[in-house]
C-alpha cells in the first residue's frame, strides 16, 4: 500500500495526534531537545509515557545530537521498533555556504535563534 503523505510531529503529543487521525501517513518524530523533566512527576510520567508509543509508532526519529539520542533511549527504557530509522541532524549553520565579512568598516550584526540558558550549555 502507498502511503499518503508524511506527518512531522516536534514532540510526541503532535506526532500521536496525526498518527491516530491519519493512518496512511510516514510519522516523522523530529526531537527538538531532551529535557529529562517536564513539570511535575506526573507530568513527566505522563510525557514520558506518550513518548514511548510516539516512538514505536514514528517511521523517522530525527535527533539534534547523539547525545540527546542516547538519552531519550536510557529514559525510554527501550528505543525504537526495528523498522524505525534514526537521524542525527545538528543544528547549525554551514559557514562554507556564507562569505565571510570582508568590510570591517561598518558594524556588524549577529542573528540568533534559540534560547540563551543553563541547560543549552550557555554557562560554559
């Protein structure tokens, strides 16, 4: 059977949503981030819990890291059904496809996106 599309969900919640209503669809679970607490222990418990079956539904998981990769596994219990592949896409920037400022007359300005704190390594 063909199957009709693919269904990218950024955390499990998402991804459990469209893989439910959607059954003829390639589940991407793209992680943005491990984060070994979400709220409260029953808020964790709960997360963790739809995590584990987000990731046994998912065809794709895509990782920021190896690191966070392992993580999710250990806190998973298990990782993943035999068919599912992973990938590992960092998230950076390819500085060969930008030049380089050569005009260092006039001041220059740095984009940023993302979050500047403790956990993203930020105090180091």
């Amino acid at each position: 059977m063909q199957r009709g599309g693919i269904w990218i969900g950024f955390n499990p919640i998402s991804l459990l949503a469209g893989g439910f209503l959607k059954r003829d669809v390639t589940r991407v679970l793209w992680c943005i981030d491990f984060v070994p607490r979400r709220g409260s222990r029953l808020q964790t418990f709960v997360y963790r819990w739809a995590e584990r079956v987000a990731i046994r539904r998912s065809d794709l998981i895509i990782e920021n890291n190896s690191v966070a990769a392992a993580a999710r596994e250990r806190s998973a219990g298990f990782w993943r059904s035999p068919h599912t592949k992973v990938h590992i896409s960092p998230i950076s920037v390819d500085l060969s496809r930008f030049p380089s400022a050569t005009d260092t007359s006039r001041d220059l300005v740095l984009g940023f996106l993302g979050s500047v704190n403790q956990r993203t390594g930020a105090d180091r």
